[in-house]
C-alpha cells in the first residue's frame, strides 16, 4: 500500500465505516466527493485525537497489523528491533514503524521505552525526529514517526572538502538546537553519531533514530555497548557513569570530528581497548581536525571533546560561539560535487498535516487555556484558508475548526440524516475535550434529532452521542440533569448490554462523578464497589476506563479522609498510565494532582511539593506558562508553603498566581481566583494583620457561598478559620455559635468521622474553654484528639492542632496542668512533622511565653 488516497467518493465511504461502523446510509452518486472525503477525514482526525473509537479496516497488502497501524515492508533490522514501512490510517499515509525486540531477559524495557518515547512525541523542533506516538500491541512495545528519504551525514571525511563554512556551521548550529530541544523535554539522545544525523531534500539537518536510547539494558561487554555506539560515547559513560547533556555533547564533537578527517576521535577494536583508552586518559589528536576544517571550526568541535563533562561547553555557549565565528571575517571552501547514498530513513517534519495533531495530542486538548498559539493557527490556516472581508487568511483555532465543520455537516451531508449523526457525534466528543460543553451538547441534540425514527441498526450511535450529552451536562456543572441522564440511560440499556460492556461502564463512571461533585460520598462508594471491583488491564485496554475509576477512587478517599487510600489510588492511576499504549499526558497530570492532594493531608509537605513541581513542568509543557491548569497548581503550591511556615515563598507564589489572573482574567473560574483569595487571609493572619485577615475571610464566605453552596467543602473551611480567628481574638461567644453550626453542617456533608468534623469539634471546645464551661471542654478536647490519633496517627498535622488547642484550653483554665515539657514535646512533634517555621509550631512556642 502507497501513501497516496485512494478515490474520493472511496475514502469518504471508509471513513463514515470506520465513524459510524456503516456507510450505507451515504448516497451513492457524490458530485463533491474529494471536497466531502477531506472535510470527513478532518472530523475524524479530530475525533480521533480526542479519543473517539472507530471500527478498523484491514489491507490485503500488510505483512500484519499493529493498532491502527498496518506493516507493509520491513525497511531495516538492528540489535533495538526492526523498522517496517506501515500505513497509518489515521494519518492516510505511509509512516515508519519502529518495534522493540521482544526479550525476556528485561521485563521493564518495554515501559521504559513506551515513557520515554512519549516524552520524544512532544519534542517539537525542525532538526529532531518527531515521534508520533509509541504503545504496545499484541505484545510489542513500539514507535512510528515519518517515513521519508534522505542523506546520512557522511562519515568518510568527504564533509571537510564538499561543505562550506557556512556550511559547517549551518550544520554544527542545527544539531545542537536539536540536541537542546530534546534537553529541555528532560531527555537524553544517548547515541548521537553520522548514521543517526540525516540531511532531507530541504537541506534540514536532523537528529533522528533515539532508539538506542531507548535501550537500558546492561550488556555483557559493557554498560553501554547497546545504549550507545562506543566509538562515539563520553569517556565518562564508557566508566559507566550516567548519561547527561554533556555526554550528548561529546558524542557531537566526535560525530563532527568523524564526518571532517573520516575516523573516529579514539580508535580502539574492541570494548576493553577502548575503555583502557579511557581510563589511561588517551588525549585526542588534533591534527587531523585542524587539517580539514578552519581553526575556529576545529577549536569548537575540540571543545565538545574536553575529558571533563564539566569543561563542555552547554548549547548555549555552543550557539555564541557559532554567532561568533559567523560575524568573524571568514573565507569560504571550494566545493565539490558528491553524490549521497539514498535510503529509507525516519525523520519527523514539525508541521505535516494531521500528524501535527497526532504527536500534539495534549497541545490541543489544552487549546481551552490558550487558543491562539501561533503554530496551531499557523498550521490551521493552511488546513482551512479560511479567507476574512480582506482576502487574507485569518488567525484561526481548534475552535474554529470545529465550528466550521459544524456549520458544514448538515449542508454537505444534506439528505443523509445518518452520515449527518455520525459526524454531530465526533463533534460533539471532540468539543467536550477542549472544554465547550454547551456546544457539544448541541451537537448530541442535533445528533439525536437525526437518529429520530431510526431502526436498531443505529441504536449504538445514539448510545454514544446520549453518554456524550451526559458529559457534556457535567462539565457545565449540572451534575443532578446529568445524574438523571446517566441513571436512566443504564436502565434502558442493561437489558441490551453485557454487563461489561464500555457504554455501561462510561454511565456509572458518570454517575460517580457526578456524585462526588455533589458530595454523595456514600452513593459513589456504592457504585464504585458494585462495578469497579476490578480494574481492566492498561496493556490490553482499549480505553482509559481504568484510569477513570482509579482517579473516581482516589477522590473519594481523599473526600472521606483516607488520605493513605488516596495516596495509594494516585500511585496506581500513574503506573496505569505508565503501562496504558494510549495514556494522554493530560490524564498524568490529574493523576499528580490527586496525588500531590492527598500527601499534603497526610502531613507529607515536602512529598506533596516535589509532586506539584513535577506537574507544574508537565502543565507548562502541555498549556504553555499562565495557563488555568498552571495556577490552579500554584494556588496548591502556595498553600503547602504555608502550611511549612515558608510565609514569604507562600506569598511569592500567590503574588506569581495573582500577576496570572490579572493577565487573563478571561480563562480563570472564580473558584481559582476565590481559593488564592483564602490562602492570602491565612497569611495576613499570620503576619498578625487579624482585622485585614478577618475581614477578607468574612468576604469570602459571601462569595464562597454563592458560587459553591453553603455545604461545599471551602465554604466549611472558611467557617473553620474564622471561628478559629475569633478564638485567638478572645471573641468567644462569636467563635462558639460559628464552630457549633459549622460541626453540624460537616457532619451532615462530610460524615461523622470525617477529620475536618473533628478539627471544628476542637474548636468549638475552645470556646467553650474561653466561656469557663471548663469539664465540656476539656472532655471535647480529649475526644477530639483521641478520635484523630486514631484516624490519622499521633503525628498527623491534625492530630497535633487538636492537642495544642487543647493545651491551650488548659492553659486558659488552670495553667498549672500544663508542663513545659508537654509544651517543648508538641513543639518538637510539629517541627518534626511540618517543620521549625510552620505557623502551629509557632502557636505551639507561643504557650512556653504565657505567664
């Protein structure tokens, strides 16, 4: 099979099959076939990207299937796996894909491979190979990028005589742009060398074939002999130390040292003679390099060969000095005519088609954060040339897109209610994903409509556009319609469905959903162990199902106060989608929010940052700096700082999330801007400023309430703080009928044992301390603390809140039954547990200056 398309009225029948599982509701005489098969296939591309399902089709002419992919002709072999020629039909192309050898002797290569192959996907730059994606399939862990032809950089010295110094440095400024381009993602190239570097007919010069990187496997004749090709490898990595971006330097150096005299920098014949080259500190020769280049070529490509890591230079100072050579006075090389071998090679272009939108996979779900990047409106106005009043072609989005296909489905597809459902259904999917839920619930209604009268033939495709007006009703918050929905779309469907099967499955996963938004707790754990007893397989999974289930989990322990369940759910959910072929970085990055969550309750601060930091890397690289997701995470970040006494970096933080708000007020849901707001009333109470504190706070349950309920979570909180303010004040009598109504209210949200229902108890015993009803409150105090020592252990930060207060109280009624040593022991607990400068171990040093 060619990458060319086949006939159009062909390929628009192909793609409905593979949308709808039929195409014989499209008219057969199509008088705009290739104008209605390309407008099709862009619809499907994007309900593709956004995780839609389709039917697959087989060719005769593939050796096998691999997922969507179908192998065609092995292209090359090597000790990584084999390179087959395969057509994607996602793509409608020819691609090349890479497959990992199966091997028994590493049972975590293929994840390793799979975690970072991802990572390669989202390195997006002219002179790296782009990845499209990598998963496993039937067993075979592999990749597929661009399949093209072009020129391996020449390894015989050739280079020195045929390449310009314009040349030269056109291609020592190309690899290390790419070189830093693959740093910045956090990777290593590991085997840099001329077989690896491709020149394509554009005269672009590319990094390519990360394979061997791939590849972690101790060798038997050394620890890189298979993660790198040793003639080209860092001294220190052939001692076995690890890779780094000044290995990948070196590696440069001796690439281009190689491609200007034809040998290597170090000759040995085997691995044990190169490594005794190395460990007796064999110097490089020179010679040869000053001979075939100019003396400022040959001292820069000297410098990436230095010994010491520490002596290379970065990417950075690579580029000035490249600057520097270019504005030097200069003289030119004469030129010679060579011919180049011609082979079938991997290379990724930057901008192909919907190969963009493949290996951007997480790039466009997060176009809701920032819709008009220039390469997405770049790329898109190629796809549309979609002219404006002047002529000219305009700026245009994901968005934009999706609203033209909208508004052409019914005219092109005029008379074929069934073709029309299909297309309003991958719509509506792909609108849910970038966040336009009334818009996609538009496209179910229309869908829906055009499925009226029906025969059963098409009751599946009603089923999906139902569960995706389901999602649709949730994401607007409208959790009780979409409850309604998913309750009754169960109970029509059960009969005609296997218990198991996706659709019902996707129901009750809404259910909980919607359930733990309206904090039904109980309800969702019902369900959860009715159903989800088991989690699918992420090897063999054909959906992210699992993950779903694992994240509901991990909420509703959190919510419940099993914040050890919590943390164990959000490990689990981050290895499914290690080990899930098909895992968006979207669905890590909720993971790590789950996770980052539950160790801040569970008293792991300094755990929980390192999560957030992890994110925070993860969000910008998906979203872009400035992004919702991004401050949604700071507003998290800030208020660990906090609770580690760290006030000045807490404020910091807030003020960096604040600038953001400020800067796109457009994209930030009040309830962001509303919990950055509770955190700087903690602060300013800190810094002693009570009446700004107070005040802020009392504002904030005005506007807590209105937008979330008086029953949500925040609202409680907010409650709790300002009852706990009003005690520190001495406001007592204020501070008790708060605290006693706010217990009640978490009772009735939250559950009789819930540990925010036990902090409110402690509170609520201060007060009573305050007003002299000494044996209620003391008897309150130690069933608080008791309570949360059970719950949560000693050292829990709660269960040292509510034995402070509790000495607190005691102090106040009698300060004779309270030691200092009780007093320097809690002290140590909570520098112990939240650090020497946290807020409560301040009060806590408070007690030892009461007289």
């Amino acid at each position: 099979m060619s990458g060319r398309k086949p006939p159009s009225d062909s390929r628009a029948r192909r793609i409905l099959e593979r949308l709808a599982g039929s195409a014989e509701f499209l008219n057969e005489s199509l008088s705009d076939a290739e104008e209605l098969a390309d407008g099709l296939q862009q619809i499907e591309q994007l309900f593709l990207l956004h995780g839609g399902e389709r039917k697959p089709e087989a060719s005769p002419d593939a050796l096998f299937s691999w997922g969507h992919l179908q192998a065609l002709e092995r292209v090359g072999e090597g000790s990584f796996g084999e390179v087959f020629r395969a057509y994607d039909e996602i793509l409608d192309r020819d691609v090349a894909l890479k497959l990992l050898k199966a091997d028994q002797d590493r049972p975590f290569q293929a994840q390793l491979f799979l975690h970072e192959a991802r990572q390669l996907a989202m390195v997006r730059h002219p002179n790296v190979l782009a990845v499209h994606g990598a998963a496993i399939h039937d067993g075979r862990p592999g990749l597929w990028s661009d399949l093209i032809e072009g020129r391996t950089l020449p390894a015989d010295g050739s280079l020195a005589a045929s390449l310009s110094e314009t040349d030269w440095l056109d291609l020592i400024e190309s690899l290390v742009r790419g070189l830093a381009a693959v740093h910045e993602a956090g990777l290593i190239h590991g085997d840099v060398k001329p077989s690896n570097i491709m020149r394509d007919a554009s005269g672009t010069w590319v990094l390519m074939d990360f394979g061997a990187s791939l590849d972690r496997k101790p060798g038997r004749e050394g620890p890189a002999m298979v993660s790198g090709t040793p003639l080209y490898m860092a001294p220190e990595l052939v001692k076995g130390e690890s890779a780094s971006p000044a290995s990948d330097a070196y590696s440069l150096g001796a690439t281009l040292y190689r491609a200007a005299t034809g040998r290597p920098p170090l000759e040995a014949t085997d691995w044990d003679a190169l490594r005794a080259l190395h460990q007796d500190g064999a110097s490089i020769d020179p010679r040869p390099l000053k001979r075939a280049l100019p003396t400022a070529l040959a001292r820069l490509i000297g410098a990436m060969l230095a010994r010491d890591p520490a002596e290379r230079p970065t990417e950075s100072e690579l580029l000035a000095a490249i600057e520097a050579i270019r504005s030097a006075p200069h003289r030119r090389f004469r030129r010679l005519a060579i011919g180049a071998i011609t082979s079938v090679l991997l290379l990724g272009l930057v901008f192909t088609s919907v190969g963009f939108y493949r290996a951007n996979e997480a790039r466009l779900e997060a176009e809701r954060e920032q819709r008009n990047t220039a390469a997405v409106s770049d790329f898109l106005r190629r796809v549309l040339a979609t002219p404006d009043s002047t002529g000219r072609a305009r700026d245009v989005t994901v968005e934009d897109m999706l609203d033209h296909a909208a508004e052409a489905v019914d005219v092109r597809l005029q008379g074929q209610p069934l073709a029309q459902a299909a297309v309003h259904r991958a719509l509506a999917e792909s609108y849910n994903v970038i966040g336009l839920h009334e818009r996609a619930l538009e496209q179910t209604r229309f869908g829906l409509e055009r499925l009226a009268g029906s025969d059963a033939e098409t009751r599946l495709l009603g089923q999906v556009l139902e569960l995706e007006a389901i999602a649709a009703l949730e994401g607007l918050d409208q959790h009780q319609e979409s409850l309604d929905r998913a309750t009754a779309f169960i109970a029509e469907h059960r009969r005609s469905l296997q218990e198991d099967h996706w659709h019902l499955q996707m129901a009750r996963k809404y259910q909980i959903t919607n359930l733990l938004a309206m904090t039904r707790y109980d309800e969702a754990g019902t369900i959860l162990e009715a159903h989800f007893e088991d989690i699918p397989a992420p090897e063999t999974a054909s959906n992210n199902l699992g993950f779903e289930i694992l994240h509901a989990r991990g909420n509703l322990r959190r919510e419940l106060g099993d914040y050890d369940g919590a943390i164990e759910a959000a490990r689990t959910s981050l290895d499914w989608l290690d080990r899930h072929p098909q895992a968006r970085p979207a669905n890590r990055a909720s993971a790590l929010v789950n996770l980052s969550l539950a160790l801040k309750f569970s008293g792991q601060p300094q755990a929980a940052l390192e999560a957030l930091d992890e994110l925070l890397t993860l969000q910008g690289r998906l979203y872009g700096e400035g992004s919702e997701a991004q401050l949604s995470t700071l507003v998290n970040y800030s208020a660990i700082q906090y609770d580690m006494g760290d006030h000045a970096a807490a404020l910091a933080t807030q003020e960096r999330a604040r600038a953001m708000i400020e800067a796109s007020p457009q994209l930030v849901p009040e309830q962001y801007a509303l919990t950055l707001e509770m955190n700087r009333a903690n602060l300013l109470n800190a810094a002693g400023r009570v009446d700004e504190g107070e005040a802020l706070i009392r504002e904030l349950l005005v506007r807590a309430a209105d937008l979330l309920g008086p029953e949500h979570l925040n609202v409680l909180i907010l409650e709790y703080n300002l009852a706990e303010l009003l005690n520190q004040l001495g406001r007592y009598d204020e501070a008790l009928a708060l605290s006693g109504s706010t217990t009640e209210r978490m009772i009735s949200t939250l559950g009789e044992g819930h540990p925010f229902r036990w902090l409110s108890e402690s509170n609520h015993a201060q007060s009573l301390a305050g007003l002299g009803q000494s044996a209620e409150s003391l008897a309150l105090h130690d069933r608080a603390e008791t309570v949360l020592s059970d719950m949560l252990g000693p050292m829990h930060g709660f269960t040292l809140t509510a034995r402070r207060q509790a000495l607190e109280s005691r102090q106040r009624i009698d300060p004779s039954t309270v030691s200092q040593d009780e007093i320097i022991a809690l002290i140590e607990d909570y520098a112990a547990q939240s650090g020497p400068r946290h807020p409560d171990t301040e009060k806590a040093r408070a007690l030892l200056r009461v007289d």
